[in-house]
C-alpha cells in the first residue's frame, strides 16, 4: 500500500508539472497570437536588419556593375580576338583540306608510275 501511495503521489507531481508546461505554452501561444511580448517588439528589429541587409547587397551590386561596365572594354577586345581566331582556324581548314587533296592526287601519281615502271 505504501508502494502504490508513492506511485500516485509521483503519478500526481508528474499531472502537475505537465499542467503547468500547458499553462506555460498557452500563454506563449496567446502571447504570439496577439502580437504582444518578445514577437511584437522584435518586429522592429527584424525589419530594421532586413533593411540593413538589403541595402548591403544593393550596395555590393553596384560594385559588381561598376566592375563589369568598367571591364566592357576587355570583353570587346576579348570577343575580336575570339572572332579573329575563329577565321584564322576557318581559313586554315580551307588550307589543311587543299593540302590534303594534292597529297593525295601525288600519292595517286606515284602509285600510277610506280605501276607503269614494273
């Protein structure tokens, strides 16, 4: 009997306490609703940080124009470049495939007397 009189009081502080975290959360969660408390003053503080911030990044975005505007120069000599280069490689193709075609004829021609020969 003693046994179980000191389980129900320990069953009892358990009810209490888990009564009183309800009561607590309760509050919290009327205290969130309403705006009030520690929610409704850091509002303010949110926003003003959410400010700060923004205008930070504004402020890094502008660099980074500023630096790609002032870099225009060096993108269009790039692109010349990049353009010459690819009708130095085009007129070199024209070369290599003509190159090709009299390697070819000759090795034909040898072949040819090479055959009249025997």
């Amino acid at each position: 009997a003693e046994q179980w009189s000191s389980e129900q009081e320990a069953m009892g502080d358990r009810a209490a306490a888990a009564e009183a975290r309800i009561a607590q959360l309760a509050k919290r969660l009327d205290s969130l609703e309403t705006g009030g408390g520690a929610a409704g003053g850091s509002n303010a503080a949110v926003e003003d940080a959410l400010c700060a911030y923004q205008k930070e990044v504004l402020a890094r975005l502008k660099v980074i124009r500023a630096q790609m505007s002032g870099d225009g120069g060096d993108v269009e000599a790039i692109k010349k470049e990049r353009d010459e280069a690819l009708a130095e490689n085009a007129e070199l193709k024209k070369v290599v495939a003509k190159q090709t075609y009299r390697i070819n004829h000759l090795i034909k021609a040898l072949n040819a007397a090479e055959e009249a020969a025997k």
